[in-house]
C-alpha cells in the first residue's frame, strides 16, 4: 500500500512515516518545512527515517492544486494522510485568517486533487479542541460540536465537515481522527510539555496559565500512530474517531510528574487564564476501539520517561 503523510516531516507524521516503513509499506511525504517552528527540526526528522531515497520527500504546499495532483498520481497513492496545517490554540487568535487557509482551504484544495486523481481514501487529524468549553466528560463524537473557542478549533470542525460533504457527495472515504493532547519524542517545542521540560533543565520557573487544575488527556504518540495505522487499513465511508488516552490529569499532577522524572523542581510561576484554553479534553475511545481495536497502551509516566529519555538533557536544553 503507498501511503502519502502531508505536514509527515512533522512531530507525529515523521513518527507515523517511520512506523509505516517498518511494516513495509511505501510512504511519500509532502510538507512545506514552514517556520512555525524552526525547520531544521523538522529535516531532522526526516533524516531519522533512513538513508536519501527511503522516502520520497516532496517540500511544497498542499494549497497547491498542480502540485498536489502532480504528487497523488506520480506516487500512485492509495491512502492519504492528512496532518498538514497550522497548529496551536494561542497562535490561532492572533492570526486567525492563516488557520482558515492552511486547514481549511488546504484541505479542500487536497480532497479536489483526490478527487481528480481518483484517490478516494484520506484520513484527516482533526482535534479534541472541536469540543469547546466543556467541565464534564468523557467527550463522544456524537456530542455537539458548534461552539468551539477558538480559530483553530473552528478550522478542524470545518475540515471535518468538508470531509462529510465530500463523502456524500463524491463518495470520499474519510475517517476525521480527533486527536487528544499528543506528546512524545519529536513533540513539537512550542507544546506545554517541551516547555515544560526546557523550563525544568534551565532552572527556571514552570509557567502555568489558571489555576493548575485544567485536565487534558495526554495521550503518547505511538499509541495515536497505531490508532492512525488501524484507521489506515480500515478507513470506509465517513467517520469521526476520537484517539485518545481516557485518563485526563491536571496540568499540576503533569508538573508534578515532570519533577519527579527528571529530579528538577523549578517553581512555578503562575500566569493569568489564556483566551481559547478549555478546561478539560476527556475522550471516550469505545468507538474507536469498535471500529479500529484501538487500545492505547502507554500511561503517562511511562511516557513522559520515555520522552525523557529519547530527547536527552543537550536537546531539552537547545529547544527555543
């Protein structure tokens, strides 16, 4: 099966890629090496997947129409997998016209080259952020979902309602995998749990915003490829999964933790609530256990040791 990963330089496409290669399939990869964080990471990555020509890397934009229908019909592709996009709650409500570009016309722009080159099978990384403002789980995909907080929610709600339409009307397979606080090796520096680990080794304080007592279902990275390598083979018709965890914890047990597993204990320093935060994301996964034999694996100080492990105290501490 040949697999294209768009955004697949990326903290969980690269992780994905590399698991996809180990099981023998053929991955190509499409991504733009932005500069929402520092690129060099992100060729990094790359590298980490093999020798040059173990992957095909193809660096431009899914916004491109050509380009990407150039792509889907030179690599033959039969499944996509689409992690392309801009990230993050908090950027989002400074530029909230980039988010709809990138997720939302990028999207469109991929699921019309699909549709040109007769690929009919994608599946998308939506986010637990869809949600909204919610103080009670475990969330179900057939909860409401119209009230998200902010721009980046709304551009993953409206990926996966474009995805829906492109199901019923061009017969798009299409499962939209919500993705719930993802973190591992790779993560991405900007996310709370890199922060974290920077401000940790640097002796300085732990920034939170609230109260501390805010819950997210830290779910590890492997355990969301295997949810995306299941989705992969069973993808069919039109679904929305959620991947994650069911074990949400407070962002001070997490701080707590991260004490406790690299023997570091800055204080904290506390910051006011940030506008677009919720203040819980809880998955329940009985859908995807149903349809894909989802079951994640690793808990958090398992995971967060090994993070710990695999990125070493030089790279913690050259994170930006």
């Amino acid at each position: 099966m040949n697999v294209l990963i768009t955004g697949g330089a990326g903290f969980i496409g690269s992780t994905l890629a590399g698991r996809l290669l180990r099981e023998g399939y053929r991955v190509s990869i499409v991504d733009n090496f932005n500069s929402a964080y520092d690129p060099a990471l992100k060729r990094q990555n790359i590298r980490r997947l093999g020798p040059a020509g173990s992957v095909m890397v193809y660096e431009g934009d899914v916004r491109q129409p050509q380009f990407m229908r150039h792509v889907l019909r030179h690599e033959a592709v039969d499944v996509v997998v689409h992690l392309a996009g801009l990230a993050g709650v908090r950027p989002s409500l400074q530029n909230p016209t980039a988010y709809f570009d990138h997720n939302l016309n990028g999207t469109t722009v991929l699921l019309d080259a699909m549709r040109d080159t007769g690929v009919s099978r994608v599946v998308v990384a939506s986010s637990s952020s869809v949600y909204g403002n919610r103080v009670q789980g475990p969330f179900l995909e057939t909860d409401p979902a119209d009230e998200p907080v902010s721009p980046y929610a709304l551009s993953k709600r409206a990926v996966e309602l474009v995805c829906s339409q492109y199901s019923r009307l061009y017969g798009l397979n299409a499962y939209c995998l919500r993705l719930f606080t993802v973190y591992g090796p790779r993560q991405r520096p900007d996310m709370a749990i890199s922060r974290f680990l920077h401000q940790l080794y640097r002796g300085q304080p732990v920034r939170l915003f609230g109260d501390g007592h805010s819950q997210r279902d830290y779910t590890y990275v492997d355990d969301i490829v295997d949810g995306m390598v299941r989705a992969i083979r069973r993808v069919s018709g039109y679904e929305v999964i959620n991947l994650g965890s069911a074990a949400p914890v407070s962002l001070l047990e997490l701080v707590w933790l991260l004490r406790d597993i690299t023997g570091r204990h800055s204080p904290i320093e506390w910051q006011a609530d940030q506008p677009g935060d919720v203040p819980l994301t809880y998955a329940d996964i009985d859908k995807a256990r149903r349809l894909l034999g989802y079951a994640p694996a690793t808990n958090l100080r398992e995971g967060l040791t090994h993070m710990v492990e695999q990125l070493g105290k030089p790279t913690v501490l050259s994170l930006s």
